[in-house]
C-alpha cells in the first residue's frame, strides 16, 4: 500500500512542477510584451515631442522620460 501512496505524492509533485513550469512561461511572456509595449511608447512619446518641436520651435520643454533617447 505504501507503494500507491508514494507514486501518487510524486505524481503530485510532478503535476505541481508542471502547473508552476507554465505560469513561469506565462509571466515570461508577459514580461516580453510589457517591455514590447514599453519600448513603444518611448518611440510614441519622441515622436509627438518631435511633432511639437515643430509647433513650437522649442527644443528645451521635452516632456517624459525615455532612456536611451535625448
């Protein structure tokens, strides 16, 4: 009987290293799309300061902060 019950807690664990294998994937992927969608918005956010540079002609009032950009 002890046979039975150690094959099915280590079935158990083995569902439960599955289960957490797919969400780790989960977030993976939805860490890759937020950074996706971050990295966008830092070119949205140059592109309509550079449309209003052209309104404006002011190169000093730039308005949120985008790394990698000036």
């Amino acid at each position: 009987m002890s046979g039975n019950h150690e094959k099915s807690e280590l079935e158990l664990f083995r569902r439960e290293l599955l289960n957490k294998d797919g969400m780790i994937e989960i977030l993976q992927n939805n860490i890759r799309e937020l950074q996706e969608q971050l990295q966008n918005s830092y070119k949205r956010i140059e592109e309509l300061n550079n449309e209003k540079r052209k309104f404006t002609g002011n190169d000093d009032d730039d308005v949120g902060y985008y790394p990698g950009h000036s």
